[in-house]
C-alpha cells in the first residue's frame, strides 16, 4: 500500500471525531463521531487492524475511552478509565490525555493530574504505573497552562521494555524495564520555568516524540525550544537555531528518515500563535541542523492560530497532516513540499492521526 | 422496593438504549442509580464521577427537589417517585 491508499485522518476535535479520507475529487469528511466531546487523543494499534481508541472528555458528563472495531465508522465507550487510586494525586480524573498502543497488545494511557497506566485487556481495566506516579520527582512537577497531564508515551518497537514519557511540567522519563524503574531524562535541556537552568526535572516539555526506525532518536518540543536526544534520552542537543520562534506544541518525526522532522514553530509563551501570522511548518532533514519552511500552500499572513500538540502528524509514504486551533485541517502528502486544505471549518482541532484503513 | 422513575437527559440516552425514561427498584437516590448502571456502566460512568460522587455538572432532583440539597445519594425514594437527570446549566 502506498501514497492515499487507505489512508483515514482521524481527527479530534473539541466537539467530536471526524474521518477524512482522500477522494475522486478532494477528501471525504465522516463525523462527528463521539459528538459533542473532545476527543483529545487517539491511537490505532499496528497488530489490530480497524481497531482505534479514542481518549474523550465532556464538561459536565467526564472523561472516556472509547473504541471502534471498524476504522472509525462507530464507537463503544468503554466501562473504565484509567485514574489514580483514592486519596492519591487530588484523585479528580480532569482528562486522558494520550493512548500508545505497545506491541504485544499492552496499552498505555497517560492522564490529568500526570499519571501512567497501562492495560492488557484491551482498555477493560487499567493499572498504575506506581514506579513513575510515585517518583521521587514527583514533588517537582507542577501544572502548566494546559493542564498538569502526562500527555507523550514513546514505546521502542523493537524492545517494548523501553518506554520514554513527558509530563507537563514535569520532564522526560525513561525506563528500560517495561515501567519497573524510572529516570529523569533531562540532561542538557533548560528549564527557564525553574530557578536552577538544568535541573534533574520539572521542566515543561510540550511534546515528545521517537523515531521508529531509530528509537533511540528522540525529539522534544519545550516551552522555550527544541532538542535532539541521540541516545535514548541520556542527553540532549538544543536544535532550536534556525526556526523563527522557540515555543511551539507540535513536532513529528518522518518516518522514511530519522534526520527529518517537522515542526511549527509559534511566536512565545505569551501569544502561543504561529510567528507573525504566518502559518509555517519548519523541515529539518539532518536532524535539527538548519531548518527550511516548506509552507507552499499555507496562509503566509493574518493567521492567528495555533497547532496543538497531537495536532501534527506523519506516515510512511510522505504524508504530513496538521489541525489548527480555527479548525483548519492540513494535509501534504509528499513530504511537506505543499499543502492543501482538507477542511476548513471544523471546531478546534485537538489531535490528527494518519492511519490506513483495508477497506 | 419501591419502584420509580428515572428520566434520561438526551445526550446520555445512547447509553440508556435510547429511552428516556427508565424504571427501577429503589429505595434511596443511591439504590436507584446503582440499579440504573449495573448494566449501563458507560451510562452510571457519566452521572457519578470514578469516586462515586454526582459529578460537578450533574443534578439529580426528585420531584422539583435537588438533592444535593436534600441527603444526597441517602436521600429516600416513595413508590412513584419521579427522579430527573439535568445537566446543570453553566458557563455561556
């Protein structure tokens, strides 16, 4: 399979769950689904084909996992959520943030206030990761502005013992036995939310990401720039030279290269919108190196949105595809080098994900 | 026990097999819900938070009454008591 062959965006939005997928003439858009929820995050595992977990929230009726067995053309919610134990980490569940599918059929969820669960039972029940929400850490992570989640889960596909996550503000963590033990993997990152420049932990880190092909290529997006890990999470290089902000949400690996990566890089931490109006995706093909706008096809002026981060997304035979907070869904299908607006009047776009879909 | 009925708001009705109206056993607004979700979890999931309580944006009246402002989910039922489900109405 190649190119827009079975290829299905699933897109959540703040009001629901919407399937684009290419047609004869422009895309197809199915939804909503999940209606009037936000549905935050998804995930499709690779060894269940047509199965898609949806991470949903609503104000007053709380927050759900739901599932579709049929790429995405109806729902279930399911029984149980993930949440911490009573009496620990103000036990209120405010959100899921993020699902990651393991191979081996494990999932993982990570969730408001920050904590990690995993469950083997395809999301009927759900268990404490206690060696992370318990850190000693802890003690160091605080809210940001988005919420106080565990919102980044990276599982190494070739050795599922390996596991990176990021906690909003809280750091990177890494851990080498299926979640048993944990380190702070921060060296080398600032934190300019915290007195001391390099601390162990508690920076703010807005998204990370792994390279499948190289998982021990890692990028992360912070509050205050981008870097590059080349071992795991060991340490890290700043790669911010060459974009024109250093805030942003939204970073994606290419998936064909684990020097190439996208970015859309957003003005400050006071604005939180795309520089100068201009909404931009940054390439960088050797790994942070330089950077290049591969914008052909995007607003170049009076655009004041932003891109969130679970907003961006890649897959294998060059696509990359993006949703704006005014509900602008994007999609390039050959690496960036232009765009073409897929939808433009959707509500606020939370999360996309390129998935293929038999049909 | 006492029977009553529950009235199901739209928005939860996909997860009440459509009906907006339900009838248990029960003698407390607690046995009520109970009975309400022990085979609807999805539907009890959404009125009572993971700890057991009504969630924030969730009143549950009897008659015309709020429980919250009478026993809560102690608060007794009668035979042919009316239970409601509203969503409170809040923000803009």
């Amino acid at each position: 399979m190649s190119g827009a062959d079975g290829l299905a965006l699933v897109v959540g939005t703040q009001k629901g769950l919407f399937i684009a997928t290419p047609a004869a003439e422009g895309w197809h858009i199915d939804g909503p689904h999940i209606a009037g929820y936000e549905v935050i995050h998804t995930c499709a595992p690779s060894d269940e084909p047509g199965v898609i977990y949806a991470a949903a929230r609503h104000k007053i009726w709380g927050a759900h996992v739901y599932r579709s067995e049929n790429g995405g053309r109806s729902w279930d919610s399911l029984a149980t959520a993930p949440q911490h134990a009573p009496g620990l980490h103000q036990t209120a569940l405010e959100a899921i943030w993020y699902l990651a599918a393991a191979p081996g059929g494990r999932l993982y969820a990570g969730i408001d206030p920050a904590g990690l669960f995993f469950s083997d039972d395809r999301a009927a029940s759900w268990h404490p990761v206690a060696a992370l929400n318990e850190h000693p850490t802890r003690d160091t992570w605080e809210p940001a502005q988005g919420g106080f989640s565990l919102h980044s889960i990276c599982v190494d596909p070739t050795d599922p013992q390996r596991l990176w996550v990021a906690v909003s503000a809280g750091g990177v963590y890494r851990s080498e036995d299926a979640g048993v033990s944990w380190v702070p993997a921060n060296k080398g990152v600032r934190a300019e939310n915290l007195p001391t420049p390099y601390p162990e932990s508690g920076h703010n880190v807005h998204r990370l990401v792994m390279h499948p092909a190289n998982p021990d290529r890692l990028y992360r997006q912070c509050y205050h720039g981008t870097w590059r890990s080349d071992d795991g999470g060991r340490s890290w290089i700043e790669i911010t030279a060459g974009l024109p902000g250093n805030f942003g949400y939204a970073i994606a690996a290419d998936p064909r290269d684990p020097d190439a990566l996208f970015q859309v890089p957003e003005s400050d931490a006071h604005m939180r919108a795309v520089v100068d109006g201009r909404l931009r995706v940054y390439r960088s093909r050797d790994a942070g190196g330089s950077w290049q706008s591969m914008s052909d096809g995007l607003p170049s002026a009076n655009a004041w949105i932003t891109v969130l981060r679970e907003a961006l997304d890649t897959d294998a035979a060059g696509g990359v595809f993006f949703g704006t907070s005014g509900g602008h869904l994007f999609a390039s299908l050959n690496g960036a080098r232009n765009w073409e607006m897929v939808a433009g009047f959707l509500p606020r776009i939370l999360s996309v994900k390129a998935v293929r879909i038999e049909h | 026990m006492n029977q009553i009925t529950v009235q199901i708001p739209a928005p939860l009705r996909p997860f009440a097999d459509g009906a907006s109206e339900l009838d248990v056993p029960a003698a407390t607004v607690g046995e009520a819900l109970a009975n309400l979700g022990e085979e609807r979890p999805a539907l009890l999931s959404r009125i009572l938070t993971p700890e057991g309580e009504l969630r924030p944006y969730v009143n549950v009246f009897v008659g015309e009454r709020n429980v919250r402002r009478l026993d809560g989910r102690r608060t007794p039922l009668a035979p042919g008591d009316v239970m409601a489900i509203i969503p409170a109405v809040a923000g803009g």
